[in-house]
C-alpha cells in the first residue's frame, strides 16, 4: 500500500538512457553550431575558432558530423578539437554540459570514439565509467579520414626547366575552390582545405638542381627563401613543416631532397569562398646556389587523391 | 527520568510530524498522472532512421541518369517503394525526380500516420 | 543517579513502543480506507500505464513486424482476461464503394478491477476505458489509421486476438504474444471511392462511444470521419489499404 | 536555550518515523505494487544499433565508388552478388564493435530477409538472406527489427526476383542471443 502510494515517485526519476540518446545524435549526426566570425567559413566550423576564451564562448552547440547532411560521417579535425588530443582548447566539463547536454542538471558522462582505420585508437572524455547504472548508447560512425598527401614530384619533367642561367625561380600550387567544394560532390567525400588540413611534399630536389650552374660547380642543393600564400593580392607567409627531414626550420633554407609543407585551414582566416582561387608559392634564390625547378601543380580531385571513410564507433555514457 | 521522558516525547512528536510530512507529500506526488508513453518508445516510434534511409536512397538515384531520365524505371521503383513501404513499414512513400537545366528536382512524400514529411529540394 | 537513569530509559523505550503502536492503530482505524481508495486507484493507473506497455508492444508486432514479444507484469487489484476473436461479439464493418464489406472482430485483451469499476481494454490498437454498470467509454490510446491527403490513401490497420481459450491471470505473469504469419493485406483501388465503416457494439461490452470519438475526431484526418446513422464515412479515397494482423496470445 | 541536542532530535526524529513508515509497509505491504518501468529502453538501443549498422554498410567509402550508380556500397553488393557470407562477416563485426570505454557485452543475434516486388502481378515476395550463428529460430524472441533500401541494377544473383532495375527492401531481425 505504502509502495502504491509512493508510485508516483518512483516515476519521476531522470531517463539516463533518453539523455544519453539525445547526445549521442547531437553528437553524430549534426556537425555543431558557432557564432559567425571573420576565422570561419560557416556556423558549423565550430572547431576553428581560435583559442581564446572569448572565441571559445561562441561555440554554441557540439557536432562532429562532416555536415548536415550526412549523418554518421564524422570530420576528424572535429574529433580532435572535441576530445582535445593533441592538447588545444582544454574545455571543462561545464562547458561540455553546456554545449551538449543543455541543461543544468550536473550529469556525469563518458564519451569515447575509436576508429583503427583513421588511426584513433581510443580518445575519451568525461569520468570513469562507474559500476553502476548508467544511460548508455552506441553509435557507429565513419570517420572521414585527413586529406591523404600531395606529392610533387620534381622527376617528372612538368616541374623543372632547363636553364642554365636561371635567376629567382618560383614554383605554384594552385588550388581552386569552385572546383574543390562542387555542389555536385557530397560534403562527405570533398577535399575541402578550408576545413581540414592539406599537406603538401615536394620530393626529388636532386634532379631539377642546375647541373651546369658556375660557380662553384654543380649545385648540391636550391634555396628556399619563402613560401606565399596569395588570394588576389593578399599574401601570407607559410613556415615549412619539414626540409630535409629536419622539422620546424627557419627560413631561407638550403634543400637537398624535399620540402614537407602543412597548411592549416585556420592559415585562410577564414576568406574563402568557393569561388576562390588560393596559390602556394615557393620561392627559390638565385644565389649561392641554383635550381631549374619551375611551374605549377594543381591541386584537385585528379591529382590528389580524395580523402577515405573509414569504420569507427562512438559510445555514450551518462550518470 | 522527567528529563529524559522530555526528550522521549521530542522523539515521537518530532516521528509523527516527519510522517505525516511525507505521507502528504506522497500523496501530492501520486496524484500527478503517470507518464503515458516512455521516451524510449517515443524514440522507437519516430521514423528517424526510416526517413534518413529514403532520402539516402533517392539522392543515389539522383546521381543515376538511367533513373532520372527514363520514366520507365523510375515508376518501376517507384512501385517497388511504395509497395514495399506500405506493406513492410505501414508507410506511404512516393518520389518524383525530374530534370532542369543542369540540376535534378526531388520530391519526397513520407507519411506513416504519426510523422508525415515532405521534402522538395534541387540536388546539383 | 545512575540507576535512576537506567530504569526511566527502559520505561521510556515501552513509552515510545506504545505511542509508535497506537500510531499505527490510529492509521489503521481513519486512514486505512482512504488508503484503500488510493490504492484502487492506484492500481487502476497501473494498469493503464501497463496497458500502454501491451500496446507498444502489439505496435513492434505489427508496424515492425517483429514476430514475437512478451510482457511481464503484475495484475493488481483485478485481474487480466483474453477472449479469442470468435468469442466477443463487437465488429468492425468496412466497406469500400459498394465492394463486398470486410467483417472484422477483434478479440480482447481486457482488465476488470476488483474493488472499483474500471473496466481496460486493448482491442483493434487501441486502449478503451469504461466503467462497469455505466454507460460512456473512453480511448486512452488510439490506433494509427491515418489517412493520406497526398496520395489519398486511406490506411487501416486491424489487429485480431487469437486465444486458444479464454484465459486470465492475476498476479505476477507474462504475456507472450506472437505473429508468426504475415498480415494479410487488401489494398483495392477507385478513384474517388467512398469508405464505410461501421462499429457493432456488444451490448454487455460498449465501447461505442470510444470508437465514435475516434472516428469522428481529428486523428485519422482533418475534421473527422462523417458520421451517418450509425456509419462512419470518409470521400473521397483513391486507394484503400486494409492490413489484418492476428496476433496469437499463448499460455500466460 | 538552543543547543546541539536539537539536531540530535531531528535525527531521531527521521528514525522514528522510518521505524513507522517500515512497519506500516510490513502490516499492509502484503499487495506490493509492480511498476512495469521502460522496457522498450534495450529495444531502442538495438534498433539504433542495427539501423547505425545498415547504414554503415550502405555509405559509399570513397568518391569514386559513390558515383558509380551500379554498385554503390558493401550493402549493394552483397545483395546484387547475393553474398551472404561477406555481408555476414561485415554485420557482424559492425554489430560488435566497441571503444571500450565500458565492460559491455553484447551477444546479438539477426536473420536478414530481402523483400522484392513483382512487377507483373505487384505481389510482395521474400526470400531469406543471411543469418547469425543462432539467428534461425526466431519464433519466440523478443526481437526488433530494422529496415533498409538496396537498390540492384538488375536481378539479384541467383534470387527469384525480376530481371529489372529495382529496389528491394532488406530486413533485418535482430535480438538478444
């Protein structure tokens, strides 16, 4: 009797299973909400607003799906940011409260994703999962994989020129956005640089060195002064990731062998539009030594290869 | 003894007074209806991943210009859905796909008598 | 002083047992029969809510087509009956422009309170109420006939209790239904055709107002089924769907 | 006058009226009452599961195999080749799947139907497709199911379905094993 009459209690409590549904499709199948600024292209690109504390307010709502549009697909750039591996904005757990679970009510959670083929092999956030109960969903997901590298490479005759007396020698990749971000294409297999990361190597020096050049003989390796990122007139300086294999160098640098280069969407602050055409521009002196390196390389879905999904699982504890 | 059946009394009245406080306020608490449908079951009952999969499957045959533009197999599946749909998911489905210019039209009409969706959209 | 302390905490434990007792006596005499309405009434919602578990689960059967599921649960206060198709006598009669009429009887999957007066029913989809000696009935959950302006579709859905015999349960038990068949499905087409449905009630078990309510209210389209004599009518409908589902109760 | 001793009486103030409560429930407690909570909770995390897991296997890897109509994904695949075996091998290995953030096993068990129309006489057929270890008896578990559309450039492999290009409906029981 006593038990009939506190019934009504019984069924108020919290339906952690509900809550922990809701957040596992906030999660996978909405790519999350900001408010615009000038470092973004759109509302969804959450994950490239700066790290301050008053851009990192503006980030309204979590999502790691590549777009609206398709569900399960998840930008790996925005795992990243979320689970905060590498180490960037280091939310606290009322900010993910906050942005995810939007509500005052101090849940517990863990959230974990692993996906072998695009190389998570397991980033968590929130607590332990405890022994008791817990709401809980699965979801599996793809994770659209980093743009795979560009290589240059400089055997194949299109990149050098044969000139004896060869002065400041300049080298361009040319992406075009109209091109890159077609309608036509599904945001899922785009090869977007305005959202993810392009890397580009230049590999193979040794052969576009002027042989003939005097003095002092042939050249042992070409000079990198500096690399331009150009819109229209607007020019950028970009750092090199690696020459040589030697990381983080300061430029002008000799180069013998190959020149790595890591260009970060957060490099465009923002300014593309689809109809934009973005340059890289290498640029190589003349003296002390030479190279008959020349032309340009377009970055596009031919020459490129697009980017894979692979398989990965997301898990969703509350408490 | 006086003093201590003081405290004896405390006790009691202090018992019946937290009784009937939670009695009371059990009583206000029975008196709210009970929840009728559970969440679970309303997520259950939402087509979400049914609609996802329709839509998933119409864009495909957007991309397909041997269904876009030949009448013929378009009703054919057509057919195939909106049979199937009613008999397999209890839901009335129908699409159209037509071409403009360099884009294709689609129509989506979804209803299982609890969630109705249409949808009428340009894929490039 | 210490055996004076002794002895007045030994009186005032009897002190405290006595009044706690008395207590209980005083419930028992003024509150127990509140208690007792509360507790039919509590019951009754009970039920309800366990009925609304049932219907969900016929609803997996049949709008999934899942073929098996089972409930438990715990008849309080009343107790649990089936009744085979063939043995209720209520119809549903539909009939599609002038085609031969389809005669349905659903079976009943119903709970009789003990103490009050509630009587709860799952039958056809859908969860009635009415009180025993009373005229009136109500739908605590409706069925998921719906009617499709697009298309002009109109989809009905029977679902039809099969029982060896008519059983019942009260207490803690289980309730296995099964559809081990697939649906029979009659979808007959006329542009602009007419729909007739008719409820025939079973006069000891009347849940006609239920089903009008239904019919005529805005669930299955804007603005209601019309109401003709005793028929419901809906023009015009392009195409009809009627799918049969029999679901088999077994031993609970 | 007030002094700690006020909370002490509190305190027992609570016990006593728990001592009151207990005995009332032992007196009359005789009829419990038995709330029939959610029990559609694991059902919704399998249907979640299955349908995630369809889908998971009807999204295209890559560009170049989205934007060939014929055979668009494993799912497609599997069906038009009438492949039970891989499909099995990739369902399963979906269905399995965790992080490993919690100690959760799950032992799921599915039968997979193909359901094809007729177009000359627009009859619903099936035939079975694939199913799990011990997906065979279906009859008595508690399952629930989960649907998706394949669409087959022409017959499906070795099934008695039209010669045409049509969409078949694939659906999949699944239940705790």
């Amino acid at each position: 009797m006593i038990p009939g009459i506190t019934t009504g209690i019984g069924s108020q409590s919290i339906d952690y299973n509900a809550v922990a549904y809701r957040t596992g499709v906030i999660l996978v199948e909405d790519p999350g909400y900001c408010a615009i600024d000038d470092d973004i292209r759109d509302r969804t690109c959450w994950e490239q607003k700066k790290n301050t504390d008053s851009k990192k307010a503006e980030i309204q709502r979590f999502g790691l799906a590549v777009s609206s549009v398709s569900c399960n697909i998840l930008s790996i750039s925005k795992i990243e940011r979320f689970f905060n591996e590498p180490e960037y904005y280091n939310f606290t757990p009322s900010e993910y409260r906050d942005r995810l679970f939007f509500t005052d009510i101090p849940y517990h959670y863990n959230i974990s994703v692993k996906s072998v083929g695009a190389g998570i092999d397991y980033y968590s956030v929130g607590g332990p999962v405890p022994e008791c109960e817990y709401g809980y969903i699965r979801r599996l997901v793809k994770v659209k994989e980093y743009i795979p590298t560009a290589t240059i490479d400089l055997t194949i005759s299109d990149n050098w020129d044969e000139d004896p007396d060869s002065g400041l020698k300049t080298y361009t990749v040319a992406m075009n956005f109209s091109t890159l971000l077609d309608k036509s294409i599904n945001p899922a297999y785009r090869i977007d640089p305005s959202s993810e990361t392009v890397t580009i190597d230049m590999t193979n020096f040794a052969e576009t060195l002027n042989k003939s050049s005097s003095p002092p003989g042939p050249a042992t390796h070409a000079n990198l002064t500096k690399i331009e990122l150009r819109r229209g007139g607007i020019l950028f300086d970009l750092d090199p990731a690696a020459i040589d294999g030697n990381n983080a160098p300061s430029l002008p640098q000799n180069v013998a062998s190959n020149i790595s280069l890591i260009v970060e969407p957060e490099d465009y602050h923002g300014k593309i539009t689809s109809l934009d055409q973005i340059e890289i521009i290498y640029t190589f002196d003349d003296s002390p030594s030479r190279t008959n390196i020349s032309g340009t390389f377009n970055y596009n879905y031919s020459t490129v290869s697009p980017p894979q999904l692979k398989d990965g699982v997301v898990e969703v504890t509350v408490w | 003894m006086e003093r201590l059946n003081d405290e004896g009394q405390w006790i009691v009245l202090m018992g019946f007074l937290v009784c009937v406080g939670i009695l009371f306020l059990s009583f206000i608490l029975s008196q709210s209806t009970l929840v009728g449908q559970s969440t679970s079951e309303g997520v259950l009952e939402f087509p979400k991943d049914d609609i996802q999969d329709l839509r998933s499957e119409i864009i495909g045959f957007s991309g397909n210009s041997g269904i876009v533009d030949n009448l013929g197999v378009q009703g054919n599946l057509m057919g195939d859905i909106s049979m199937l749909a009613i008999n397999r998911q209890n839901t009335v489905c129908t699409f159209s796909l037509t071409r403009s210019g360099d884009d294709v039209n689609m129509n989506i009409h979804f209803n299982n008598g609890v969630v109705e969706y249409d949808e009428t959209s340009t894929l490039p | 002083m210490n055996d004076e302390s002794g002895v007045s905490e030994a009186i005032g434990f009897m002190l405290l047992f006595m009044i706690t007792i008395t207590g209980i006596g005083l419930v028992t005499l003024y509150g127990y029969p509140m208690l007792l309405d509360q507790q039919i009434s509590t019951d009754e919602r009970n039920m309800e809510q366990l009925m609304i578990n049932i219907q969900g689960d016929i609803k997996l059967l049949t709008h999934s087509n899942v073929p098996y599921r089972d409930v438990s649960m715990n008849v309080a206060g009343g107790s649990l009956w089936v009744y085979d198709y063939s043995d209720t006598s209520q119809l549903f009669t539909i009939s599609y422009s002038g085609s031969t009429d389809t005669v349905f009887q659903p079976g009943e999957v119903q709970y009789t309170s003990d103490g009050g007066y509630a009587v709860i029913t799952v039958e056809n989809g859908a969860i009635v109420k009415r009180e025993q000696n009373s005229e009136g009935s109500t739908m605590l959950a409706e069925p998921r006939w719906f009617y499709d302006e697009n298309t002009k579709t109109f989809v009905i859905f029977l679902t039809r209790f099969k029982a060896d015999n008519t059983c019942s349960l009260s207490g803690i038990g289980n309730l296995p239904m099964s559809m081990c068949d697939a649906p029979q499905v009659a979808d007959p087409s006329s542009p602009g055709g007419t729909v007739t449905i008719t409820y025939t009630k079973d006069s000891a078990d009347d849940y006609s107002k239920a089903w009008e309510n239904y019919f005529t209210g805005s669930s299955i389209v804007d603005g209601g089924l019309q109401k003709t004599g005793a028929s419901y009518v809906l023009s015009p409908v392009d195409h009809l769907v009627v799918k049969t589902y029999n679901i088999s109760i077994g031993r609970m | 006058m007030v002094n700690e001793e006020g909370q002490l009486y509190t305190i027992e103030g609570f016990t006593a009226a728990a001592i009151m409560l207990i005995t009332a429930y032992f007196v009359f407690g005789a009829a419990t009452v038995f709330v029939p909570g959610d029990v559609h909770i694991s059902d919704m995390q399998l249907e979640q599961m299955g349908s995630d897991a369809l889908m998971m296997m009807d999204t295209p890897e890559n560009r170049t195999e989205a934007e060939n109509p014929l055979k668009r994904s494993l799912l497609e695949r599997c069906v038009q080749g009438n492949d039970p075996v891989l499909f099995n091998s990739a369902f399963t290995d979906y269905l399995r799947d965790v992080t490993g953030a919690t100690m959760y096993v799950d032992d799921i068990q599915y039968n997979a139907t193909v359901y094809y129309r007729i177009d000359a006489t627009n009859d619903i057929k099936s035939y079975h497709f694939s199913h799990s270890t011990r997906g065979e008896l279906i009859c008595r578990e508690p399952a629930v199911s989960v649907t998706r559309w394949v669409y087959c450039d022409g017959k499906p492999l070795g099934s008695p379905a039209d010669n045409r290009k049509q969409d078949v409906l694939m659906e999949v029981m699944l239940w705790r094993g």
